[in-house]
C-alpha cells in the first residue's frame, strides 16, 4: 500500500466517523432528510465563500458553507409555519432551489472555481492527498485529513459532555424542557454540528453520498440494537468497514471511491435488513406468521368457551362465523387438537381441561391487558409449536 | 323499533401482533335503533365500526347487513369518519365533499350529475350549512365541518350509519342539529350506530347502548342495560370519575 | 444565441422546436401529477425515486450496451419502481421511519449509480459519453422520439387521470371513507403512484436525476396557493409547469455550458416564491397587511370602548371631554384620535374631543357583534 493510498483511507474513515454520530441521532429524531436538504443547499455557501476565500479547506469557507445549511434548516421551518405547503413539500422545494444556485454558480465560473459538477456529486477522495498542510515549511499531511479530524474531535467532544442531554431529548421532548434543556438550543446545535460534518465531508464525498454516510450506519445499527451507546459503536463500525472496504472495491473497479462506499454501505444495510435477528425482514415476517396462527388459535380457543351451545361449536358454525378459508380453519383445528386442547365429537368441538385453563389464563391476559401475562402464553405457544 | 336484524357481527376478533384490541365480539343491532357504542379509551370502538367497515382485516369473524354479507350490502351503508382523519387543507369545497357521498353508487369513472347535485344540496340544507356550500373546508369551524360529513353520509341514502366520535370538538349548537338529525334517521327506519365519549348524554340521546372494554361487556335498550354494574365492568370501579369528565 | 432570438428562432428552427415542444409537454405532466404527489403528502418520495432511477439508467446501458434513449429510460423505470416499493416495505416491516426509508434508498440507489457510471466511464466504448445528461439534464439531447415518448404518456396520464377523476380525488382526500364505498384502494394507489414514477423518469434527461423532484414539487406548490379547486390547481401546476420547462430551457440554451435541470428548477422556484407572497387568498404579502388592519381597527375599537366608557357618564354623549384624560390609556396616539375621525366616531377639537352619535352606537353594538363572531 502506498502512502496517498493509506492517507485515502485514513481520510474516508474520519469522515464516515464523524458522519456516522451526527446521523444516528438525526435518524432518532426523525430528521434524516434534513441531511439531504442541508447537503444540498450548502453549496451556494461554499461556492461563494471559495470566492472569498480561494480555498476550500479554508475554516472560513467552512464556517460560511455551514451557516447556509443552517439558514436552509430555519427557511424550512419558516415554511412549514406560514402553512402554505405541507411539512415535506417545504424541503422539497428550499434544497433543490438553493443547489441549482450553487451548480449555476460553479458552471457561469467554470474558470475561476476549482470544483466541477462531477465533484459536486462524488468529491474528490482520489485527489485529498495531493493538498497538503505546511506548518512552517514541513508538510504534516493532507489538509482535509487535518481539517476533517478537527471537526470529528470537536463532535465526540460535544458528544461526551452533552450525552445525557442528547439522550433525554432524542427520546423525550417533553422531559428534556422539563429538566430545563432547551430542546431548542440542542436542535440547533444538533443542525449546525450537521452542516459542519457536511461541509467537511462535501470535498471527500460530494453531496449526495454525504446523506448515505449519515443515515445508512445509523439505519442499519437501528435494525440491530436500541440502545444509544449500542447504536453509536455500531455506527461507527459499519461507516469505517463500509469506508475501508469501499476504497478497495472502487480501486479494483477504477470507479468513484466515494460511489463504491455507499454501495458498500447499501450492501451491509440490505444484509442487516434481511437478516437481523429481531427486526430484520426475515424474522419479522416469520413472527407475523407466526402470530397469526397463534393469535388464530386462541380466538378459537376463546370462542368455544364463550359458547357453550352445540351448534355455535359445530365445525361448520365455526367455519361459517369465524370467516376462515377451508385451509387455515383446518391447520387451526389441527394444532389444537394435537395439543389435546379440544376434542371432536361428531363434527361438535369441545375444549379439554388442558384447553380451559390455557384459555382462562389467556382471557386474564386480554381483561388485564398486562405484557406480563403474554410471557408465559409465549412459551406455552412455542411448546405447541414444536 | 322492528324486529328485524339491520347488524350481525359473528365472532369478530382483531389484534395488532398479540395486543388483542377486539376479542370474539358478538353483537346483534335491530333495525331502527340509535346505537352509542361506550368504554374507555383503547377499548376498540373505532376499531369496531372499521372492522365492521373492512377498513380493517379483522383475524376472524363475520359481518351481515341484513342478513347478507357486508361486501354484498355496501350500498346500505354509509360511514362518518373521525374528523382528525382527513386532510382539511384539501382544496375542496363543502360541496365538494358532500358529492363524494353519491360515488359509491355512482361505480367507477361515472361521473356525478344534476341528480346528484341536487342531492347533495339537500343534504347540505338539511344539515343547515347551504349557504357555505362554495367555502373551503379548511375555512370551516370544527362545528361546520362536522355537519358537512354528517351531510355526506346522508346523500349516501344509507339504511345504517356509522359515525366516529361525532361531538368530537363541536360546539353546542351542533351537537344538538346532529343529534336532532339522527333521531329523525331512527323515526325514518335507519339504524344509526355512534361511537360516543360522553356517558352524561347517553341517556338522553340514545336508545339502545353497547359496553366495549375488548370484549363486549353487554348490549341493549339504554332504560334496561345503562347501569352501574354494567358502567363498573366496562369502565372499572372508578367509572364514576369518568361520567363526571 | 440570446433569449430573444431563442424565441425567434423558435419556429423556423426544427430542433429547437422538437426541444421546446418536449420541455413544453414534460412541465405539464410533471405539474398535473406533481399536484397529487404534494396532496398525498409524498413531496419527497419523488426525490427518493429520481436518485433511484439513476442505477438502472446504468444497468441498462451496461446489458444493452446502447444509448437508445427508450431502453434507458426502461431501465430507469424498473429502478425506480423497486426503489419505490422497498420504501414502502421498510417502514411497512420494519421499525424505520419513512424519512430515513426515503433517504436511504435515495443515497444508497444513488451511490450505486455513480460507482456504476464512473465504472462505465473509464471503459473503452466509444458510446459511454451520453449517460452524464441524466445527472443535471441537457434538453439539447431530446431528439424527435423522446418527444413522442413524452407526448404519448401525458397523453395516457391525461386520459387515466380523466377517467379516475372522481376516484383519485376521494381517495387523496379520504381513503378509509373510499374504501368504504367499496373502491378498490389500492389500485388507486398504484395507479397514481405508477404515474408519478413515469412523469420523474420521463424527465430525467431534461432535468437530471438530482433535481428531478422539484419539477414535481414547484408548480404543485405554486398552483395550490391560488386556487381552492383541485381541478383549477391540477391545470395551474400544468400551466406553471409547462412554463418553466420552456423559459428554462430557453435560458439555459442562451448560456454556454449550463445544464437545463438547475435553470428549470430556478424558475419554477420563482413562481413558488412569488405565490407564497402574492396570493390574493394565501400569500404572506395579503395575509401581513390583513393582520395589520385587524390589530389597527381593533386598537382603535380598544380606543372607541375607552372613550364611550367615559361618555356614558355623561347625559350629553357627546359633550367634549379633555384630551388629556386618554393619556393614562395604553394604545392611545394622537394617529388613532385621526383615525376616529376620520371614521366619524369622534370629532376633535384643540383640547378636546367628543363622540359622536355614529361614535356611540358602533361602541354600544360591539360587544353584540362579538357574540356573533364566536
């Protein structure tokens, strides 16, 4: 591996970090578009701050870049309250407004700014080793390594001393202004800890893959786990494998690095997405089966002992009433009576002792409506099962 | 009130994963009945009348409309959803909204006419809210939008009407021009059932009453089955606090 | 070439003809459809579809190796949809928001295309130059067919949208109630959804992936300020659009070097901006000046109160009293007691003023007229 190699790498892990914890909590919050919108709309911003300022690792350009993210915020917000448009519509219509700007801007001084279209899309990652940072004459190395790590360290600093407030916020609006957080104060400070990583992260990544960065390790560790703490490591993890990994695919394909690592960050996501254990689609389609049968069987169960008359428990009644299809009313019955909850006599169903008391115990669950209760239901259903 | 059966309900069961919201709900309502449906909050009454409406796939049981399956009986049915439901910025006239109550018999891609028109303007002048007939909805008072949907369901020409929480955040005046309204639905022979929050009025209002807690905890004529006991199985012991609300 | 000559050029020049005609037909599609997008509370969906059309722009190009622009556009579609359909089976299956379905799918799909498209880039076929134009868009590439293309699905969406009129109307406004009625829902659903993904790829090579969904959005939003029709905001959205597609392009064609996305996407935000502040009914300009009147008629009412509180003591109502005794009322300036005036509730003098009868009895019925309000 070559320097510039482990320097790409280096930079394309610093800034999925610092991507990754802003965008768990934007993922929390429900806020995961404004990534998109403020992605977006800084460009404006950055372009004309690099009139001012001729550089884009500049601080300042950074600062002014991120400064239009947050009036996008604010303009959004201005819009939802006049009422005019519905919620969604008014990002809708400020980011793309903002971007044409900025694009129009970059192709009327095509000349005169070192950014072209492309780059506005995917970043320049291939090139980031190329500029280097000088501390009186030694080159200390690339300037967005340097630029990038300042903004990662400035975020797990705010992320340290204001967790617990973070945490209260995200899950409880209405506790966090009782305990005397502004929830207003952390918005905006969430925002602008936002625009600064997208600003950042623009150069490496360009626009749009920066909303990948941000919201695909926050989604995919929200499949796996719902504790915070959780959350952030795994976030973590998954930007820097996605980053890690990215960089390879894209330099045995000769394509986008930057493209390469959001498909890697797609391929983990849709892998999680399958396959987690509790919330991935699998299992949850699994248990909904599942239930259905379940929940079906203790229906049938509450029905016989709601009615002790014969013919409301003749099986064609059943069929009849309960509105079952021919196959699912059979699988139903069959599992009961291979439970030796029921009995059949001719074509009239009864509950055995045994289905007595499992359905007592099931309507105290439903009159107390107390999860407590389920648990043991649970179980009783999973030795049925087997 | 006649003998015959406007609703049968069979065995009726919903759950949302193992949550049971109704559970083997029998229910039999004669024609020409004014109907509450009463019980706490979460106890399924919104969910009763849409999984009788198959808004909502119950996990079992059956519905008939006068003896015959819902899906066959549509026609004699007409529905008044919680006023939270629908977008109000819509931009529609109260007009408007009172014609989509002629689209179900209308079918696919007919278009109203004159015929339907004059309905729904009877339906509006019924309910008092004529002369607001070209307004936006969303420039109506809670009240107003209320009569307006209560108007809808009326241009249906229904036999039986179900109607969400219709008082919901209605002025006095309203409350009383619906409730006028429905008595006159049950004088005509339609049977009208109402999912209702305010156990004070019930007396006064309705004539036939349905507990809901889940289960179905009783039904009946208001005089016979509007009882402490029965008030204390729905609502638990401290019913009390609940009537007073 | 400047805009002007653009427009003069316009009927003699075939090609610019073909191209404005196809930005022309494309804006109304985007506008009439776009009106139920924004209804249904989608706005963002249509970005989210765009992004995910650009890897099957790829794909198609890398199985067919052709630059067609009908295969493409196929590929587009099929992207498009399942971007789409997995939106909506990730907040259906799982506990993920909408928002974050709808980013995710918009970032990953969109990275995925780019990997592709570079990939495509560095390959030796001689036709890989074209597939830029789907990022920010070039109408200057729309040749004959593309406009056929367009004209033949704005005329289907037209026709399907007249046809389903009534139902697509009732189920964007309330869908429990039309499923009541015993519509099949979910075939309106898809019906209209399946439009809106064709009008979004349909514009990709006009407008570009990127910006694709404020073509949907911007007339939409603009229309629905002026009006409180669905059928007159659907033909607005139609006109709005169809407009910006043509001064777009005709700008961007003016300029060297300039995609047709952005520059559509501008002036379509200029007609946003100018209805949000100049609807007679809704705009903010109408609805600040009306605001002020009220709080000025009712500081001045404030003022008539205070003044017949004072008469009333009197026998004579309109005997003069000094000005002096308004000065511990808050809200009192000598421009309300001219206003007053004006009015003819009062008449002035030096020192002094008094009410009028006219004065008198607006004071006396206010508080009835209140009631009434309620």
């Amino acid at each position: 591996m070559s320097n510039p190699q482990i320097e790409i790498q280096l930079i394309a892990v610093v800034v999925a970090v610092a991507c990754a914890i802003p965008g768990v909590f934007l993922v929390l919050r429900k806020m995961s578009l404004i990534s998109d919108a403020i992605s977006h709309s800084i460009l404006p911003g950055l372009v004309l701050g690099f009139f001012i300022t001729q550089d884009l690792n500049s601080p300042l350009l950074i600062i002014l870049a991120a400064f239009t993210g947050i009036i996008t915020v604010v303009l959004v917000e201005w819009i939802q309250k006049t009422g005019l448009v519905k919620e969604d519509t008014a990002i809708g219509l400020v980011f793309p407004a903002l971007f044409s700007v900025g694009v129009i801007l970059i192709a009327k001084n095509a000349n005169d700014v070192h950014l072209d279209v492309d780059a506005v899309l995917l970043g320049e990652l291939a090139f980031a080793p190329f500029d280097r940072l000088m501390v009186s004459g030694m080159d200390v190395g690339p300037k967005s390594l340097w630029m990038m790590g300042l903004i990662l360290v400035i975020t797990v600093t705010l992320l340290l001393l204001f967790f617990k407030e973070l945490k209260i916020s995200t899950f409880d609006v209405g506790l966090s202004s009782a305990l005397g957080f502004s929830p207003a104060i952390l918005h905006y400070g969430l925002m602008s800890i936002s625009s600064v990583t997208v600003v950042g992260a623009f150069e490496a990544v360009g626009a749009i893959l920066v909303v990948a960065l941000m919201i695909a390790p926050a989604a995919t560790s929200y499949l796996l786990t719902s504790n915070l703490k959780k959350m952030l490591v795994l976030s973590v993890l998954f930007g820097v494998f996605s980053a890690i990994t990215g960089y390879w695919v894209a330099h045995w394909l000769d394509a986008s690095i930057a493209g390469s690592i959001s498909t890697m960050l797609g391929l983990v996501f849709l892998i999680v997405y399958l396959f987690a254990p509790s919330k991935g689609l699998i299992a949850v389609v699994y248990r909904q089966k599942q239930q259905q049968i379940e929940v079906s069987l203790l229906t049938f169960l509450l029905h016989l002992n709601n009615h002790t008359e014969e013919n409301e428990r003749h099986l064609n009644h059943l069929r009849e009433h309960i509105n079952w299809q021919k196959i699912k009313a059979k699988s139903v019955v069959d599992l009961a009576v291979r439970n030796n909850l029921i009995v059949i006599n001719n074509q009239v169903v009864s509950l055995t002792e045994k289905g007595n008391d499992f359905t007592s115990i099931a309507l105290d669950y439903i009159i107390t409506n107390k999860d407590e209760k389920i648990e043991h239901l649970k179980d009783d259903f999973f030795l049925f099962r087997g | 009130m006649s003998e015959k059966i406007a609703i049968q309900v069979d065995d009726l069961t919903v759950a949302y994963n193992y949550k049971p919201v109704l559970w083997d709900i029998d229910l039999v309502v004669p024609e020409a009945v004014l109907m509450a449906i009463v019980g706490p909050n979460g106890a399924g009454k919104s969910t009763l009348i849409k999984s009788i409406l198959g808004i909502i796939d119950p996990i079992a049981g059956s519905v008939s409309i006068y003896g015959k399956p819902y899906k066959k009986q549509r026609q004699l049915v007409a529905y008044v959803p919680q006023k939270g439901s629908v977008d109000w910025d819509f931009p529609t006239t109260a007009l408007d909204v009172v014609m989509m109550g002629t689209y179900g018999t209308l079918g696919w891609i007919k278009r109203p006419g004159k015929k339907e028109k004059k309905a729904s303007l009877e339906a509006l002048e019924k309910v008092g809210m004529l002369s607001f007939k070209n307004r936006q909805i969303s420039q109506l008072s809670g009240g107003q939008q209320q009569r307006v949907f209560l108007a809808r369901a009326l241009v249906q020409n229904a036999s039986i009407y179900f109607m969400d929480e219709p008082f919901q955040g209605v002025d006095a005046t309203t409350e009383i021009a619906i409730i006028n309204i429905l008595k006159e639905l049950r004088k005509a022979g339609k049977t009208v059932v109402v999912v209702h929050h305010d156990l004070q009025t019930v007396p006064e209002y309705f004539d036939w009453v349905t507990f809901l807690n889940v289960k179905k905890i009783a039904t009946g004529p208001v005089k016979d089955i509007f009882n402490d006991d029965n008030l204390t199985k729905t609502y638990g012991i401290n019913y009390k606090v609940a009537v007073n609300k | 070439m400047s805009i002007t000559e653009y427009f003069n050029m316009l009927f003699t020049d075939y090609t610019l003809g073909t191209i404005t005609l196809g930005t022309a037909v494309l804006g109304a599609i985007c506008g009439m459809l776009g009106s139920f997008a924004v209804l249904r509370k989608q706005s963002l969906l249509g970005d989210a579809i765009s992004h995910a059309a650009l890897p099957g722009i790829a794909v198609a190009f890398l199985i067919t190796g052709a630059k067609d622009s009908n295969i493409l556009l196929l590929g587009a579609l099929v992207s498009g949809l399942i971007g789409t359909f997995w939106i909506h089976g990730m907040t259906k299956k799982t506990h993920l928001k909408s928002d974050t379905a709808l980013g995710l799918v918009l970032s990953l799909f969109f990275g995925f295309g780019m990997l592709l498209l570079t990939f495509i880039q560095k390959q030796p076929n001689a036709n890989q130059a074209g597939l830029d134009k789907y990022l920010f868009g070039q109408a200057a590439t729309l040749v004959q067919s593309d406009v056929i293309l367009m004209i033949v699905v704005t005329a289907l969406a037209l026709i399907v949208m007249l046809l389903f009129w009534k139902e697509f109307k009732i189920l964007l406004f309330d869908a429990d109630y039309t499923k009541t009625l015993g519509f099949n829902t979910k075939f309106i659903d898809i019906t209209i959804t399946f439009f809106i993904v064709l009008a979004i790829v349909l514009g990709l090579q006009t407008v570009g992936v990127v910006l694709m969904s404020a073509m949907l959005l911007a007339p939409a939003a603009a229309a629905r300020q002026w009006t409180n029709r669905l059928s007159v905001m659907v033909f607005l959205a139609a006109i709005f659009g169809a407009f910006s597609g043509v001064f777009g392009t005709a700008i961007s064609a003016s300029q060297n070097n300039l995609s047709t996305g952005p520059v559509i996407v501008l002036v379509a935000s200029v007609f946003v901006l100018f209805s949000f502040v100049f609807s007679p009914s809704r705009g903010i300009l109408f609805r600040q000046l009306r605001f002020r009147r009220n709080r000025r008629d009712l500081k001045l009412k404030k003022t008539l109160q205070f003044m017949f509180g004072i008469a009333e003591t009197h026998e004579n109502i309109s005997h003069p009293h000094a000005i002096k005794i308004l000065n511990n009322f808050q809200g009192f300036a000598k421009t309300s007691l001219r206003a007053l005036e004006e009015k003819e509730w009062i008449t002035l003098d030096k020192q002094s003023w008094a009410l009028t009868k006219k004065g008198f009895e607006e004071a006396q019925t206010m508080f009835d007229k209140k009631d009434d309000n309620e």
